[in-house]
C-alpha cells in the first residue's frame, strides 16, 4: 500500500481520516444540492453564468470506485459557482470545511490508477500492451 502525501505532520491514519472528513463533507454538500430543487435551481443559476450549460452534481457510489472521479471532477469544475451558492443560502460553513488540496491529490493520484485499469478492462489487451 501506498503513502499519500498530504503535507500535514501526521501519520498514515491520520492521512486516511483527514481524507474520510473531507470526502464527507464533500458528499454532505453534494447532498444539499442533489436533494433539494430549490437548492439545485440556486446552484445551476451560478453554473449556467459561468459554463453555458446546466451542470448537475454527482453523487458518488461507495461501493464503485470509479464514481469518486467523476465526482471530485464536477465539483472542483463548479467550485466557485458552489460558494456562491452556499452563500446565497446561508450556508458557507459547508464550503469551509472542504480542503481542496486533498482533492486535487486524490484526482493526482486516482487519475493514472483509472486510466489503467481501463486499458486492462478491455478484451484485447495484455499487461505489455496496456504498459
């Protein structure tokens, strides 16, 4: 197993909580939005100004591990039009309590393992060829 290199003085639990904590805030956020039309209406109001197009927020599956990127992905993609948002509804703590860095790191590091794992899933493809 590896080491995730998280810039914090802790050890390797406290890497995997500090991950868990922002994951779960990360979900909670998602949830707000996902769960909520009003809530959802603010939000794509924010994402249509900045992208020209609706937007919705992923939920992740836990037990699917490429549903993580996807997530992370749209979020880190709207994050500004989240904290407008968030604003809006008087609820910015949400957003404070997310630490960017460690997502940036797990798409880094969740990035590569994806398209690998891809290359291998397919019928014609050994390990040399998938190198």
């Amino acid at each position: 197993m590896f080491s995730i290199n998280l810039d914090y003085e802790h050890d390797e639990t406290d890497n995997y909580s500090v991950i868990h904590k922002t994951l779960k805030n990360l979900r909670r956020i998602v949830r707000v939005f996902k769960y909520s039309s009003v809530k959802n209406s603010i939000l794509q109001k924010f994402v249509f100004e900045q992208e020209s197009k609706e937007l919705i927020l992923m939920f992740d599956i836990k037990t699917r591990w490429n549903s993580l990127i996807p997530m992370i992905e749209r979020f880190l993609r709207v994050k500004d039009c989240i904290r407008k948002a968030l604003l809006d509804l008087n609820l910015i703590n949400l957003y404070n309590d997310i630490d960017f860095t460690i997502l940036n790191n797990l798409i880094v590091i969740l990035k590569p393992l994806e398209i690998g794992i891809l290359e291998l899933s397919k019928a014609d493809i050994n390990i040399l060829q998938a190198e």
